[in-house]
C-alpha cells in the first residue's frame, strides 16, 4: 500500500469556484490510485499567474515531509511551470509523482521547468517589441495610467472617449495576440506588467480585455 499526498492547481479565483480544471486533475489522481492506495489529503491551490507565494503547495510539502507519502500530481506541467517549486522540491527531497508521466524524475522537472522559464521571457520581450509597435503606431501605452474622463462632457462625448481609449489599448492587444499571447488572462497579466493600465486606472482583468477586444475588433 503506497500513501499520497495530492496537489491540485488552478490558475484563477474564477477557475477555482467553477471547478474547470480542478475536477479534471481531481479525477485523473483517482484514476491513477490503486485500490490498496491511501490518499491522505487533497491541497487545493487557487493563484493568478503572477502569483509565487503558495501556501497550500508549502502545507503539501510539510504533510509529505510528515507523513512519508509521495507528493501527486494531474500533470507534470503543474509543477514544471512553477520555477520557485523546483527549487522548494529539490530542497525538501520529497519523493513525487506526475499522473500523466509517472516515470518523470526530478531531472526531468527541472529541464520541464528550464524549458518553460526560457517560454516565459521569450513571452515577455515579444510583449516589449509588441507594445513598442503599438507606440510606434502612435498609440500612448506604457506608463497609461486611464482615462480621466471630464464630469462635463454630454454622454455621446464620453463615448467616444472611451472608445478611443479602447481602440488605443485594442491595438496593443493585437500586437500581443499576433506575437502568440492570446489567452484573456494572459493578455490582462502581460498589460499589467508593462504599466498599461485600464481606463479607470486599476488592474486589468480577463473580463476587461474580453470587452476591449469585443470594442475594438481586435481578434
């Protein structure tokens, strides 16, 4: 009888509430246990892309490190995607295994995780050369910090205001989309990252840059 540890990972608060992805990795643990299998415990992580603090993943390790289970995973990308983890995996020296590929090895980890590093700044300088087209294109971008939007101006005014905005932003994220960022929460998390702010001023959202592309006819 072997003992596990499961950790289930999803990217967003929405993702977590709805249960999209986490049933998916919650079935294929029960798939892979046998009969005789004990699960000790199922940690449940919520995070945003950008996220790196992650509690429950440290609770896991500790329960792991407690109990002698072997840390289980849905997919071998739940863990290679998150370079902070290999580190913490190959402090704790806990044994793990990955559904989908049970024969991974830590080695195997870390070249998953080296890999999915080298992506990620490939993402991030295509998003500098993609805004830097945008402001070449005359949009005003980096540093945007909203719309100041004047209490005396007519309705029709304030619609074309913030249609202009919208068509300014939809242009960076066409730029983004064409560089191979196409995903809404990735496109929220990359506007972010390079200062663009929405038209009130805050954080974009998935929704957000849903409804600026559904204005703009980015696509």
């Amino acid at each position: 009888m072997a003992k596990f540890v499961a950790y289930v990972r999803v990217s967003t608060a929405k993702q977590g509430s709805s249960g999209l992805g986490l049933e998916a990795q919650e079935a294929a643990i029960q798939q892979y246990l046998r009969p005789d299998d004990q699960l000790l415990a199922t940690f449940v992580e919520i995070e945003s892309g950008a996220d790196s603090d992650r509690p429950e993943l440290a609770k896991a390790l500790r329960h792991v490190e407690l109990t002698g289970a072997t840390l289980l995973v849905a997919k071998l990308d739940r863990l290679s995607r998150a370079v902070s983890f290999i580190a913490q995996l190959m402090d704790s020296k806990v044994d793990f295994v990955a559904c989908d590929q049970p024969s991974a090895s830590r080695l195997t980890v870390h070249i998953y995780a080296a890999m999915a590093e080298h992506e990620r700044n490939m993402i991030s300088e295509r998003t500098k050369a993609a805004l830097q087209a945008a402001k070449a294109r005359g949009a005003r971008l980096g540093g945007f910090r909203g719309v100041k939007v004047n209490p005396a101006l007519g309705t029709a005014a304030k619609r074309k205001q913030a249609q202009s905005f919208n068509t300014r932003v939809g242009e960076a994220i066409a730029d983004l989309q064409r560089q191979g960022v196409t995903g809404l929460s990735e496109l929220a998390r990359h506007l972010n990252a390079n200062g663009v702010r929405t038209s009130r001023g805050g954080k974009w959202k998935a929704t957000q840059v849903a409804r600026v592309i559904a204005s703009s006819g980015a696509s």
